[in-house]
C-alpha cells in the first residue's frame, strides 16, 4: 500500500533554483564522462554518480509540480 505525506514549502520566485549547482552538475558530469571513457567507476564514485542522479531526478520532479502548481 503506497502512502501520501503532503509537505508545505514556500515556492521561490525563480524556479530556475529546482536545479544542480553548476559545480554539482559539473561533478556529475564528470563522472559520467569517466564511466563512458573508462567503462566503470570505483564504488566510491559510482554511490556518488547516483546520489547526485537522484538529486537532480527529485529536483526536476520539484520543479515540475511547482511549475504545475503555479498554472
């Protein structure tokens, strides 16, 4: 059974805030470039790949809902 939790945020103007830091996406990016060019990473960078993934993932599904929720 899937559950509901409703949070209550004061949305920012600039909508443009629901995204990775240049120096974050650059990380990540770097990363992914290494895993291309290399076929793997080390576990360390690999956690670290995925942690940001699913931060930039639930900082887009943010930016979605505010973007709805502003219409």
């Amino acid at each position: 059974m899937s559950q509901s939790v409703v949070i209550e945020l004061e949305m920012p103007d600039d909508l443009a805030q629901f995204r990775l830091p240049n120096s974050v996406n650059h990380r990540l990016q770097q990363l992914l470039d290494k895993q291309s060019r290399e076929g793997k990473l080390t576990s360390a960078e690999r956690r670290e790949a995925e942690g940001l993934v699913n931060l930039a993932e639930m900082l887009s599904l943010l930016r979605l809902r505010a973007e709805r929720a502003a219409q």
